[in-house]
C-alpha cells in the first residue's frame, strides 16, 4: 500500500541539528509503509521553503508535544530527538 499525502498529520515539526533541517513527521500508518512519506516530505519542504530536509524522523500521531496553547514545543522535540527519546517509526538520513 502506498502511502497517500492525506495520510500524514502535517501539524509536524522542523527543527536544525548539527547543520542539518530535520523534519519531524505525525504519520497515521504502518512502520511498513513509513518510508513512503519520505520523498512527499522532503518534496513539500524544497518546494514551499526552499530548504533540504536532512533528516525524516516518522513518529505516531501525538508525539509532537504541543503546549496548553496549541504551539509546538520545538526544543522538547528536538532534546527528545537528541537523548534518542522519540521513539520514531522510520528515521531517514539524506546526507
């Protein structure tokens, strides 16, 4: 099955790490069909900011914290990203 771009919860997240842009994707799917979002993310990221997404971390649905506002909490992403926390489905590596 492939996976659509409907499929993913686009209220994901990007953050920079060691000069790299990674994009912290919500995606409501198998681990299976992860790697499919890949190309639709790094597409969407070049065409509508003009900028290479270095890394793809697919994470389930709730993961990204958001706070008593609704704003992304980037920093906790990022620091849960960096102590290896996230427990991602699928994390791609553009490099």
């Amino acid at each position: 099955m492939t996976v659509h771009v409907s499929d993913v919860v686009w209220c994901s997240a990007v953050f920079t790490w060691s000069n790299l842009l990674v994009a912290v994707v919500e995606l409501e799917s198998s681990e299976n069909e992860a790697a499919d979002v890949i190309p639709l993310v790094t597409s969407a990221v070049l065409e509508e900011q003009y900028q290479v997404v270095g890394v793809v971390v697919v994470v389930d649905p709730g993961t990204v914290p958001i706070n008593s506002r609704g704003e992304k909490q980037r920093m906790h992403l990022r620091d849960g990203f960096l102590s290896d926390q996230l427990d991602p489905v699928f994390v791609a590596y553009n490099m």
